[in-house]
C-alpha cells in the first residue's frame, strides 16, 4: 500500500523557533496533500490544503504567515512553524491523497509530529 | 466539505463482541470512508462505500450505507485488543473534496 512518511515523530524546541516538519509520498505522486494538527483527545483539526506547485490554501483561522507550508515537489510537502509558542504544541498529521479511480479515492497519513515547545 | 458525526462517543465491549459505531450527515455525497485512529499515530483508512452501494465488506468490517437517512454504520466483528482505537467517518461531497473529521468514537476493547 501507499506509503507517507513522516518526520521527525517528536520535537521539543524552545519557544521562539521555527521548527519544519517534512512529509513524504514514499511510493507514489501526491499532487494534493493536508495538514492537521490534533490537541489531546480532541479530533483532527484541518489547517491546508498543500497543492504541488502552488500556493497552499489554509483554513479560516489559520495563520499563513505562522504555519509555513511549501510543496516543492511531488512527493514532499513541508510545514514550518515559525517563531513557535508553547500555545503551538499539538500533534501535527500530514496525509496525501491518493486516486486510483473516477470514484476510488483514499488519504493515506503520516505518522505525526508531536510537538512541545517549552 | 462536510464532516460527518459519530455515535457514540466511545464504546467499551468484551474481546469476541461485535462493535457497531455510527456515522450520519448533512448533505449528498459522493462516498463515504471510514478511517481507524490509534493514539498517538497518523490514520489509516479501512473502507470507501460509494454512494450507489449499499453494503461493503472487509475482512472483519462491513460498511453500510443509507442515503436517504444519510447515515452509514461500521461493524467490526469478533472484535480483538487490536481494534482499540478512534474511528472516524469522512463523507465527501465529491472526490476531490478535503476531508473535515468529527470528534469520531472511541472503541476500547475489553479483555
């Protein structure tokens, strides 16, 4: 199966820098990728759509200039949190988006990114 | 986009018992998917029921879909210790359509 591959798994920074988090189609092209990021027991919160090429389009409430997003290629999407708070630590998944089909299409996920920022 | 709502909340269940989680939502789709969280790790999704199915299989899942209720339900089988974990419902209105998730249900299987 698909495989995306993300990294790093845990980071802990102090608060003020930027830390990038990489995401990888290991095994296919992803043209379309997105980022989540999850707070303890909560749900999946979506804040981009990261699309090969082009600029990445972010969810209401989601600061662009804050969360850096850049698809350079057709495999790796990056996002960088910049000057980065305590207020930002959270579980970060990425997730590519895999067509098969006319009507087969799937997300496969990263492994996520747990964040603390001290 | 639409996110779908899951009932329940959570379920604990014996090892061996059948679990049946819910999913309803709002407006037509163009399938439905279910996707399986443990804690702590990315997803992974386990079954795609189009809106022209009605009943899907895999392995152990079996995925319903009713649009005129605009509901889905996923059963797990003879469940196992493994089966612990999050689920989540994604309808999508059509293929292309990002992926907003619901607060899911939170299956723990008792030994």
């Amino acid at each position: 199966g698909a495989v995306v591959s993300q990294h790093p798994s845990r980071v802990i920074c102090k608060s003020g820098t930027s830390v990038k988090i990489e995401c990888r189609s290991l095994d296919f092209q992803a043209t379309t990728m997105f980022w989540y990021r999850q707070f303890p027991k909560q749900s999946l919160m979506l804040m981009a759509t990261s699309n090969e090429g082009s600029k990445a389009t972010y969810e209401q409430g989601v600061e662009k200039d804050k969360f850096l997003i850049n698809h350079a290629s057709l495999t790796l999407s990056t996002l960088t949190v910049t000057s980065a708070h305590p207020e930002d630590s959270s579980f970060y998944i990425c997730s590519a988006r895999l067509v098969r089909g006319a009507a087969d299409e799937k997300l496969f996920f990263g492994s996520g990114t747990q964040l603390s920022v001290l | 986009s639409q996110q779908g709502e899951e009932d329940p909340q959570a379920l604990s269940i014996q090892e061996g018992e059948n679990a049946t989680m819910n999913c309803s939502y709002k407006t037509s789709i163009n399938n439905l998917q279910w996707y399986r969280q443990n804690s702590g790790r990315g997803l992974v999704h386990l079954i795609l029921i189009r809106s022209n199915e009605r009943e899907k299989h895999s392995g152990r899942l079996r995925v319903t879909l009713d649009t005129s209720k605009k509901s889905s339900s996923l059963l797990i089988t003879a469940s196992r210790a493994a089966d612990t974990a999050s689920y989540f419902c994604a309808p999508l209105m059509n293929r292309d359509d990002k992926i907003i998730f619901g607060k899911g249900t939170r299956l723990h299987i008792l030994p």
